[in-house]
C-alpha cells in the first residue's frame, strides 16, 4: 500500500500499490496523438488495486440497493401527497438509475419493469 496520495479516492478497504512501468504497455486513450519516440523509454505509473472479498462486493450491492430503495419510497410519499408531480418524480428516479444502471437506457429498462 503507498503512503502517497493518488490524486484519486481510493476505498480504504481497497489496498492500492503504485508501480512505474514501460509507458509502451499502457494503453492509450481513443483520439490522443500517439508519443513520439525518444532515446529513454517513457515510464508510467500504474495504480494497482487488490481484488474486492466477493462478499464486500455483495454488502455494496445491498447497501446501493437500499438507497434506491428508500429513495423511491421517499418519492412515491411526495407524490402520493402531492408535493412532487409525477414527471418530475420520473426524471428524480431515473436519474438515480443511471447511476446504477449505467446508461439512460438501462434505467429506462428498469423503469418500465417495475
């Protein structure tokens, strides 16, 4: 694990290692002008992760699954008040899906299931 900051959060539950290495091996992003070549080898610093216990991965998944969930019984309260119309309670629940959905079509998906 590195005493260092990576300028990035890192979970702490998540041990991370720094270690430099041929700039050639990384990958580089879609677009970027390729480097040119220099008479030293370029060196890169690679962060490390370990691998998540699956059963950490599984209490996350639970936890995110709550927070979706207390948050729709939070917004079908506001609506069934009449605080909240139902659009906007559409956008307020997608929005959150996309999060955990990843894409605006996923949560759509997901929307219309349930």
């Amino acid at each position: 694990m590195t005493d260092k900051p990576t300028g990035k959060s890192v979970r702490l539950a998540q041990p991370v290692k720094q270690v430099t290495v041929d700039a050639g091996l990384v990958p580089q992003k879609a677009g970027r002008k390729p480097r040119k070549q220099s008479a030293e080898p370029a060196k890169a610093t690679v962060n490390i992760f370990a691998p998540v216990h699956p059963s950490v991965a599984a209490t996350r998944r639970k936890m995110q699954q709550q927070a979706i969930e207390s948050a729709a019984v939070k917004l079908h309260a506001a609506i069934e008040a009449g605080d909240l119309p139902p659009a906007e309670a559409k956008r307020l629940v997608l929005t959150r899906i996309v999060k955990t959905a990843g894409s605006a079509e996923g949560a759509e998906k997901w929307y219309r299931s349930h």
